[in-house]
C-alpha cells in the first residue's frame, strides 16, 4: 500500500503529544528526510540505458546516487569487472556523475536514485512504505524542535528515529537482492 504525505502528517501528530503538526510545515520536513537523510538509506531503484562510445564519458541519470549492477545490451548475464582504476584498466568508470567503458556498446545501469521530492501532501512517499513511521518520527522531531530548541523530547525523538532508521535499512537491505536475476551456485560434496 502506498503511503501518502497526509498520513505522515497524521502519524506525526500523533506522536507530538497533543500538538498537530501543520501541512505547510510537514511537507518541508518530509522532504528533508527523504532527500537528506534517506537518500542513501532508502535505496529507491531504477535502471536507465547508456549508449557508451568506447573510452569516451557517458552522462549518468541525473538522480543516479549508486549503481548495483549492469547490463550489457544482449547478454543474460552481469557486465562484472572493476573500476578503471589508478591505471584505468578495470571494465568502467565513474566520475563526476559519467560513466564510461573500453568498449561501444549499448548498457542499461540499475542503480539507486537520489528520491523525488513531494510536491503534495496527497503525493506517494518516493520510498519503501516501511519507512513510514521511521519518516514520520523525523516529522515529530522537527515539529517539537521547531517549537523549543531545547525540547528533550525532540532529543529522544531523533534517537528513536536513528534506531528505527537503521532497522529498518537492515530489514530492506537483507531483502535486497545482489544482482537483478537470482543467480545459484552448485558445488560438489568435498569427501
């Protein structure tokens, strides 16, 4: 189920002790949370295609944050290999937000993407619906803080908010899977 701003809002209230945080607000906070402290954490996926001229620098997404895997167009397995390098002799290389290849070749990267910003409270939160309560701390947090700059209660809020974020990453993280296709391996019995 898609978790909207509105119901962030709603949780957040909810845990401020009596107060409501109000919509104008709560969007702003929202936002940073998802853009500058879940980004990384949150590790939202999309693929994009790179058309790749050998040697030569390739524009990435400009919300590429990580890449987790490519894709050589035509093969059905994993484009592995290191970075170019200190001697630029690895299989890719990526720097200031390009890529680029020894080869020309057509690509498609699946990487996690810097999340969106909200534009409404009625908009779908750009992460993984069980960061909801973990987003919605950060919202009481800010709301308490916003109010007394002092507020142990925000203080306790965002060590709340730092455990349920980081059960949560671990949570999605060993859900996650390494490469887009499952891959087994068969050995045999040592006797």
């Amino acid at each position: 189920m898609a978790v909207t701003g509105t119901e962030i809002i709603t949780t957040a209230s909810s845990l401020t002790e009596g107060d409501t945080v109000d919509n104008t607000n709560g969007l702003i906070w929202i936002n940073e949370c998802i853009i500058l402290d879940l980004a990384k954490v949150a590790k939202a996926e999309a693929t994009a295609s790179i058309s790749a001229t050998e040697d030569t620098f390739t524009d990435l997404p400009s919300d590429f944050l990580e890449m987790y895997e490519i894709m050589e167009s035509g093969k059905t397995y994993p484009y592995w290999g290191q970075k170019y390098g200190a001697f630029y002799d690895g299989l890719y290389d990526i720097r200031n937000g390009q890529i680029r290849f020894p080869k020309t070749a057509t690509f498609t990267i699946y990487y996690y993407k810097i999340p969106a910003a909200l534009s409404a409270l009625s908009s779908t939160i750009p992460t993984n619906d069980r960061f909801k309560y973990v987003i919605a701390i950060w919202v009481a947090k800010r709301h308490k803080f916003y109010y007394d700059e002092n507020s142990q209660g925000a203080k306790d809020m965002m060590a709340q908010y730092t455990y349920w974020r980081d059960r949560v990453a671990a949570e999605l993280g060993a859900l996650r899977p390494t490469t887009t296709s499952p891959k087994t391996v068969r050995k045999q019995a040592w006797r």
